[in-house]
C-alpha cells in the first residue's frame, strides 16, 4: 500500500474511533472498497479516488452542529502532514466538499460545478460518490439508515406520516420523520443518479433487495403473512 494512503487509513480509524455504527470506520472501508473496484474500469487518479474516499466522512456536519467547513479543515491539514502536492490536495478537498447527497440537493448534478486552478476531478468525484451511494443502499443501506433512525430516536414508522419528496438542503438536515420515508426521501432514488457503468449494475441489485424489504415489512406490519 502506498504509503500516505497507510497512513491516512490509521489517521481515520483513530479520528472515527467512536463514531456512530453507520458512519464509522467500517463504512469508510466498505466505501474504500467500492471506490478502488469501479476504479478499476475508469480512467482516473486513483491515488486521488483513495484518499477522498477515505476521508470523506471524517468531520460528517451531521454530527459537528452542521459545520461544513471542518471537514475540509481537519482533511487540509491531514494531506499536508503527509506530504501530497497542492493539486492533489485541492482535488481531494473538491471531492470531498461535493459528494454529499445533501449538497446535490442544492448545487444539482456535479458536472456542473467547477474549480479554479488545478484540474476538476469529475470523474473522481464520481466515483467516490457512487461508493458513498452503493453504501446507502442494499442490506447495509438499510442497516445503517435503522442505526441512524435509533440514534436520533426517530419513528421506525407512522402510516400517518408522508414522505416529503422534493426536499430542499435546508428541509431535509432538519427532517425528523420516520426511517421508513428515509426510504422514499433518499434511499429509493439513489440508483437512477448513480454515476458510473459499474455502480449502475450494483444499484439494481441493491435496490431490488430494498424494494423486497419494504414488502414484507408493510405485510407484517399490516399482519398480512400469507405463511398461515
Ligand atoms: P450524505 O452524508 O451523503 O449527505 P445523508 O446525510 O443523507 O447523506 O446520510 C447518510 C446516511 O445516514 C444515509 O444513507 C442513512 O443511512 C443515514 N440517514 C441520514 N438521514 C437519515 C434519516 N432521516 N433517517 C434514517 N437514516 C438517515
Ligand atoms: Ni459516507
């Protein structure tokens, strides 16, 4: 392994060490993971795919009062103890500062953004992105989005209260409804905005095995088990 990406995995385990089970150090590997396999069909820095993958979630403004900022903080000064050039650590910086589902919700599709200086790492981001998505989704996905529901104490489910679709970034970091609509806010729609030919093909499974789970959830809320 090439060494800044060592020493950048033992920097994450240390900082994630107690952070909650959706968003700790073994989501980071799992999206770690992803990154470098859709990677490998793409034409892209992968030295740049690893490093944002791996520190994509290292100051979540979810859990730091809605800071935006010290993410880029806390991963600026991480590349610059390790050594990384100013144009890898922009790129990074970029991708981290992008990828979020929330901040697509404002800034619309990445491919509309852009930088100064150094090179927009499009392809980068897309990347990233779609492992950070693929993560949202399937058996995990659900895992993570009834831990996160626990964690914040919100309803597993209310057939009195509605999704809210079309939600703007503001909406949506406040929303406190059920798990379930977590489903039909964010989760469902995760496969038709996936980026790359390889995420694609993940999604469609992932995203069938939700749709499975949502069945035989409202079947066994509503006692209709059709086994006796
Ligand atoms: P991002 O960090 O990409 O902006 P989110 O803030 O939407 O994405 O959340 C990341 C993960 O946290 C989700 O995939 C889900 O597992 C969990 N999560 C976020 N909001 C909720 C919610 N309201 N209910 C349940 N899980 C949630
Ligand atoms: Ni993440």
């Amino acid at each position: 392994m090439n060494h800044r990406i060592e020493k950048t995995v033992l920097f994450v385990k240390e900082k994630l060490k107690d952070a909650e089970a959706g968003h700790d150090w073994f989501h980071i590997e799992r999206v770690w993971n992803l990154a470098k396999k859709i990677a490998e069909i793409e034409s892209c820095n992968r030295e740049v795919v690893e490093l944002a993958a791996l520190l994509h979630d290292i100051a979540d403004p979810k859990f730091h009062d809605g800071n935006e900022e010290l993410a880029l903080t806390i991963s600026g000064e991480h590349l610059v103890s390790i050594g990384a050039e100013a144009d890898i650590i922009q790129q990074v910086l970029f991708i981290i500062k992008h990828m979020s589902f929330k901040n697509s919700l404002e800034t619309g599709p990445a491919s509309a953004l852009m930088t100064t200086g150094s090179r927009t790492p499009l392809t980068e981001l897309h990347i990233v992105q779609d492992a950070d998505r693929l993560d949202a989704i399937g058996a995990i996905g659900i895992a993570r989005t009834f831990n996160f529901g626990g964690y914040k104490n919100n309803l597993m489910y209310d057939p009195e209260i509605k999704p809210k679709l079309n939600m703007t970034k503001a909406e949506y970091k406040k929303n406190d409804g059920t798990t379930i609509n977590h489903f039909y806010e964010k989760l469902l729609l995760l496969k038709d905005r996936m980026n790359t030919v390889t995420a694609k093909k993940i999604a469609s499974r992932r995203h069938d095995f939700m749709l499975k789970f949502l069945e035989e959830f409202y079947n066994e809320w509503n006692s209709n088990d059709t086994s006796c």
